[in-house]
C-alpha cells in the first residue's frame, strides 16, 4: 500500500475589479496589439485598495472547501505559496487559517515566487505521505499588482492578482502510475539568476519595491528549463509526454507555453490555458488553472497532468498528478 496525496477539491477567486490591455494605452507608450502579440495577455484582474492576498487566499479557500465538502476544521495545515504576504511576518498562511476559523494544525508560507505552487505541492505531498498531516489545503495567491512600477512598461502589463486553492487528502493507492494523486514531483533553483528577476525592495530597503525583469533572459531560462524538467518527473514514471492528458503550465506568457508544449511535442489542444484572462499571477496561476480547466469541462477525474512553473530565483520545477 502506498499513501497518495489526492485531490479532493478545488476553487479559485479573481478580484472584481478587471483591467484589460486598451486602459494601459491611457498612460504609457503602448498598445492592446502589442501585449497580446507578445504575451498572449487580454486582461488582469487587480484587488481593490485594502484587499489583501490573504483576503484572495481565503475566498479561494473556501471556494475549495465547499467543492471538497468538507470544513476547516477537517484540515490539518495549510501550505500557502505567496511572494506578496500582507506583512513580512506573520505568514498570510496563518492570517487564513484565522480567517477560515480553524483553531487546530499548522500554516505557514512558501516563497519560490512563481515555481511557488510547485514548491507547496511538493511539501504538501511529503507532509502526507510521511503520515504528517491527512488533509493539507495548498494555496496559491498574489497581489503582484503592489509590486509594480506603473512607468515601466515592460513589466507593469503583464501581471495580475489573483488565488486558487486545493484540498489533498491522504487516500491509499498502488503506488503505480494509474494511482489518483501526485505521481512525481521535481523541483530546481540557481540563485545565480538573481539578476534577472527579482524585487528591488525588502527589509534590507524598508520598502516593498518594486519588481524587474530582463524579459528576454527570463524567455530564454524559461522555455528551456520548464521542458527539461517535465521530461525529468516523466522519466520518474517511465511515462512520455504522449501519455499526459493535460499540461497545466505556469500562466505567464502564452509564447512561453507554445514553445514549451511545442518542445515537448504536446498538441496546444491539450494545454489549458487561462494567461489571456488574469495575466501573470506568479503561485496563483497553476490553481487558478485548475479550477477553471476543471469548471471548463477539461480537467476530468482520472486524468493526467503536468504542471510546470518557473519563476525568479531562478526556482523551477514540475508536478505530475492524477487527477
Ligand atoms: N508596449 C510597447 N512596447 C514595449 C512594451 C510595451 N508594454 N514593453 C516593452 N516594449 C518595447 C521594448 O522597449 C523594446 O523596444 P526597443 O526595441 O525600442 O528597445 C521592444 O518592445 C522589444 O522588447 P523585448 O523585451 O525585446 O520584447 P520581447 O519580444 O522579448 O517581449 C516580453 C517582452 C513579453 C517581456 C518577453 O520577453 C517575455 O515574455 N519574457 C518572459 C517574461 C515573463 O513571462 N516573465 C514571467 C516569468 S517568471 C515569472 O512568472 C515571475
């Protein structure tokens, strides 16, 4: 018998308020043709002034419990991927679990930025297979839109707010690939990249700061390393990508995700793809996906998926999970 962490519910939560390409036009040298063509974006969602991640998180949250039918208190922890905490301590986790009213187990953050859901899967995983907890709550959630330097074009377009969320629970399996459950998990980072993605503010600042990209440095990273790691958790499985039902990218640029799927010889018809609706929510996205490839028809019990995020650190990585 092997302990398998299975998906038993999922949800999500976008902001009220939707911005799309043409309000950019307003007040920067830039155009709706022009973020489409380069990134696939149509529109992002952005939080109202006073919403935090941690609101997004829990609207998620619960929107995920309701579709496991099960309650807070049937938790044992919350893992919670964020780069945008409301505060830089305590973690938004735990502002959640107040929020939901679970008065038991354990919250806490990971921060791996845009691979970030990746990274909480992975511990969510070991937490349960390890016997450590029986039900885990994995949230994705950003704010990224207060990290944003309005002047600068080449970033402010592209990103959004946003949360998704997934209840796994510890059910028995096989431990053969046609177990439901995470299947195999693979997971890099090489802090040399710094450079190229990062937040110019912190503790060591005062400030929040700001975000910068070298956009076609983080392209080049991107395409190369998301296709090397998929092949890597396939081969954990001895599965090849023609097996896989689903690819649910990390959703930060829809040229990203065409060459990655090309690279990889997966048919886009077998992609889900959500960038063109909220832009880059960095850990919110795979969720995101995931619950709206689920409420699309798409995702069905049973299938096979592949999710892939990379994201500043570098921090990158690949989950295969059936759903
Ligand atoms: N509107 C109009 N022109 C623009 C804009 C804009 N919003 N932004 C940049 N430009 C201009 C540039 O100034 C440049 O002009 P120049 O040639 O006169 O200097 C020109 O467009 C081309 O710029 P490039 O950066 O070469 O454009 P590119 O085709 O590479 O597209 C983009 C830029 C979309 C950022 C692309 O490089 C990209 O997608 N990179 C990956 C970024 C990404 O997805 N990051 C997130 C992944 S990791 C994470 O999620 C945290």
């Amino acid at each position: 018998m092997t302990i398998r962490a299975v998906v038993r519910g999922v949800g999500h939560y976008l902001p009220e308020r939707v911005v799309p390409n043409a309000e950019f036009e307003k007040s920067l040298d830039t155009s709706d043709e022009w973020i489409r063509s380069r990134s696939g974006i149509e529109r992002r969602h952005f939080a109202a002034e006073g919403q935090t991640t941690s609101d997004l998180a829990t609207r998620a949250a619960r929107a995920a419990l309701a579709d496991a039918g099960i309650g807070a208190s049937d938790l044992d922890a919350i893992v919670l991927a964020t780069s945008t905490p409301d505060l830089t301590f305590p973690a938004a986790a735990t502002m959640v679990q107040a929020a939901l009213g679970m008065e038991g187990g354990f919250a806490f953050d990971v921060q791996a930025v845009c691979a970030g859901f990746i990274y909480a899967l992975a511990n969510a995983n070991a937490l349960i297979v390890s016997g450590q907890a029986r039900r885990v709550l994995v949230i994705g959630a950003e704010t990224f839109s207060r990290l944003m330097d309005w002047e600068d074009r080449s970033t402010c377009v592209l990103f959004g707010d946003g949360a998704g969320a997934l209840v796994l629970e510890a059910q028995e399996g096989k431990g053969i690939a046609a177990d439901r459950g995470i299947l195999a998990v693979d997971l890099h980072s090489d802090g040399r990249f710094k450079d190229i993605l990062y937040v110019d503010g912190g503790v060591s600042t005062g400030t929040s700061g700001h975000l910068r990209m070298q956009g076609r440095e983080v392209f080049r990273h991107a395409v190369e390393k998301l296709a090397a790691t998929a092949e890597t958790a396939l081969e954990k499985l001895g599965l090849s990508p023609g097996e896989i039902d689903w690819l649910v990218p990390h959703q930060a640029n829809l040229r990203i995700i065409k060459g990655t799927a090309q690279k990889m010889g997966i048919p886009l018809d077998r992609v889900v793809i959500t960038v063109q609706d909220h832009g880059n929510t960095s850990a919110a996205s795979i969720p995101l996906a995931l619950s709206i490839g689920k409420e699309r028809g798409q995702i069905r019990t049973g299938d096979l998926l592949l999710l892939e995020a990379i994201g500043g650190g570098l921090t990158w990585g690949a989950v295969i999970l059936r759903w």
